[in-house]
C-alpha cells in the first residue's frame, strides 16, 4: 500500500519540478501592424472618395461641400489627437454602425449594408494615411 500512496507526492514534485524548469517567455515590444499595400490604399482612397467626402472632403478635414450642413460639424479626421484616441477597430465600427451607433452624432450614416468588410478595413488604412 505505500507505494500507491506515494504516487501522487511523486505526481506533485513531478509538476512542481517542470513548471520551475520553464523559461520565462521575453516580453516583446509591440509588433507594429504590417505597412498597408497600395490596393488598400487605392480601394479606401476610391471608397472614401465615394462615400466619406461629400462631409469629410477630400483631405479628411472635416469640409466637404455637405459639411456646412451638419450640426454638429463632421470630424477632422487628420487631426492627430483623434488619430492617436482612436483605433483601427473604433473606426472600422463607427463606419459600420454609423455615428448613432457608436455614440456619436446619428447625423454620420451607417456604412455596413452598404460596405463590405474588405471596403471598411481600406477606407481604415486611408483614413490612417490622413496623418498630419
């Protein structure tokens, strides 16, 4: 019977033992997302053309010719406070779901019918390229 009852003391060193033999995994910088191709560049460039600039013109300033309409005026989205507040994720749900839907003016139109995934992620990279 004793030697049954040390199986499980022997189990525990055994587990005890590999966990204190493991290397510690470095801690990496963060990877910086690959550079975006200029498909993408090309694609978002046309899709914001199309769908964003009558309100956010062509530079993203927030003056298209439909901006002096709006109450509130639509974002500068060059601005590089916004840029940095704002992750490629926010963006891509705020074109998807509309300002409404994301808790912003409901006066920005819901894209997600409309765009697909592959439109929304280029006009995310040209949006980003709208850096000052």
């Amino acid at each position: 019977m004793r030697p049954l009852m040390a199986w499980p003391a022997i189990c525990l060193i055994a587990t005890m033992l590999a966990a204190g033999c493991r290397h510690p995994v470095p801690a990496h910088a963060a990877v910086a997302p690959p550079r975006p191709t200029q498909y993408q560049l090309r694609l978002g460039r046309s899709v914001f053309a199309a769908y964003c600039v009558p309100c956010h013109g062509d530079a993203g300033a927030g003056d298209g010719s439909n901006s002096f309409n709006l109450d509130p005026h639509p974002r500068d989205l060059a601005d590089p406070a916004f840029q940095k507040a704002k992750t490629n994720a926010d963006l891509a749900d705020a074109i998807r779901r509309g300002g409404a839907g994301v808790g912003l003016s409901s006066l920005m139109q819901p894209w997600g019918h409309t765009l697909n995934d592959r439109q929304i992620g280029a006009v995310v990279v040209y949006v980003r390229s709208l850096k000052r």
